[in-house]
C-alpha cells in the first residue's frame, strides 16, 4: 500500500511524464488527436507525429504575409529547462520522410522559455514566452506545412514536432530556386541514434540566417563541439554535424 506522499510523487513524475508543450498557434494540423508527448524514440511517427487523423485541417488556417512578425503560441508548462527550437517550412502538404524542410528561424537557447526547470499551470496553461517568427523574403506565396521543433534542456533526450498548414501570402518576386537554396534542412536528433547532450542549449549545425538566443549565454553549447553522439539514421546526413555553429 503505498503511503500519502509516495502516491503524491509517483502523480507529480506521471504528470511530469505527460505533461509538455504543444503548438496552438499558427492552428496546428489534427488538434483533435495531438498530444503533447514527444516524437516517438525511434522515429516512427515522424514527421508531425504520425498518426491517424494527423494532417486533419484546422477550422481557420493561419495565414502569413512574408516579412510579418507572427507569434508562436505554446500551450503548457513543462518546459524543460528551455532548450532551442525551429521553426521550419515544406511545400509538402502532407508532409512524409522524405520531405524537404527549410529553416527559416533559430532558436538557441531559451526556447521555449529561459528557465530553469519547468513552470507552473499545468497542461492548458499559456504563458506569454514572446516566441515569434517572419516568413523571409524568398519564400513564394502558397500553402505550406510550418513545422515547430524543439530539443529540450534538461529531462530525457528528445525531439518534440508539431505541425500546422498556413498559407503564406505577398511573396517575394526573387527567383525562388535560388533563393530556396538557402534555406538550411531542420535538424533531427534522438530519434534517429544520434542524441543530444543534456544540459545545454544546442547550437544547430546550420540554424540558418535567422537566429535568436532567449537563454543563458552559460546555458548554450560551447562552439566547436559535437551538436550530437551516434551516427543519424535519417535526416540531415550530409552536413558534417560532429560540429556545432562557430559563432
Ligand atoms: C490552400 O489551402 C486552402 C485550405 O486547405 C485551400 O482552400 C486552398 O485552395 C489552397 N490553395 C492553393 C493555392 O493550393
């Protein structure tokens, strides 16, 4: 029989295991059938947390002009210590495996908070963490799948990804193939045998031209060092990831 507070703690470490983040805003694809969890370790339900009902459109679909600042809406309060996020795009509707992602925005360190452990408010609670986004100039207008990826600081190693479908609008005249070039592909990690160190704020191999850092500067990843251990499975396994952003 287990005592009073033994019971407690065992529904603190359930709730602490249930408990995480999820995309509200821009409306994420299958709202009805998202949970907070993470990507599955082994990669299965990725992208977008593969599931039955996953690319389900939401009632009102974010719509973006290109150079707007948008807000990035997390509801929850296990935030993890923080950790770094991005936020990507891909002209796949329906994203697969075999999507091509851009990253149009970094987030070292503080995303989606700069805290320490986690907050307060449970599940549904909303807290104003000031994350927000640009489609940049080179993007063509259309509909998109917007992908929010975060590797938390601290707690198991972990790859989270929501999905939402927006369209953007007002883009940019430039020839889009080259300028699409230039986009870097997001960054996938443990969930694919390469796992991130805990502890610190990654710094991506290549978070692109858009970058902000929300943490502690003690709390990042040193230069120079690898961003991950093991060999990636899938994903980006052409750039030479043994080694993090110099600057
Ligand atoms: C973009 O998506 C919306 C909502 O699914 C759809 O109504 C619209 O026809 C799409 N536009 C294009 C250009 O595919």
């Amino acid at each position: 029989m287990p005592t009073s507070r033994a019971l407690g703690l065992l529904m603190l470490l359930s709730g602490w295991a249930r408990a995480h983040m999820i995309l509200t805003s821009p409306e994420p694809f299958g709202r009805d059938t998202l949970n907070n969890s993470p990507l599955a370790a082994d990669g299965s339900d990725f992208p977008c947390k593969l599931r039955s009902g996953a690319f389900e459109l939401p009632a009102e679909q974010a719509m973006i002009a290109v150079g707007e600042t948008y807000p990035l809406i997390l509801e929850g309060s296990a935030t993890h210590g923080g950790g770094s996020c991005q936020i990507s795009l891909t002209t796949d509707r329906i994203p697969s495996k075999e999507s091509k992602w851009m990253v149009i925005k970094s987030f070292e360190g503080g995303c989606p908070a700069n805290v320490e452990g986690n907050l307060a408010g449970g599940a549904t609670a909303v807290h104003p963490f000031g994350l927000e986004f640009a489609i940049p100039r080179g993007i063509d207008p259309g509909n998109y799948t917007l992908a929010w990826t975060w590797f938390n600081r601290i707690g198991n190693r972990e790859m989270y990804m929501n999905c939402a479908p927006i369209t953007i609008i007002g883009g940019s005249t430039q020839g889009l193939p080259e300028e699409l070039s230039s986009f870097p592909p997001m960054f996938i990690a443990n969930i694919n045998g390469c796992i991130t160190a805990e502890g610190v704020d990654i710094r991506f191999p290549q978070p692109g031209n858009t970058v902000e850092r929300k943490g502690e500067p003690g709390r990042l990843a040193p230069p120079n060092v690898p961003v991950c251990s093991g060999v990636p499975r899938f994903g980006d396994t052409e750039t030479d990831i043994s080694s993090s952003s110099p600057i």
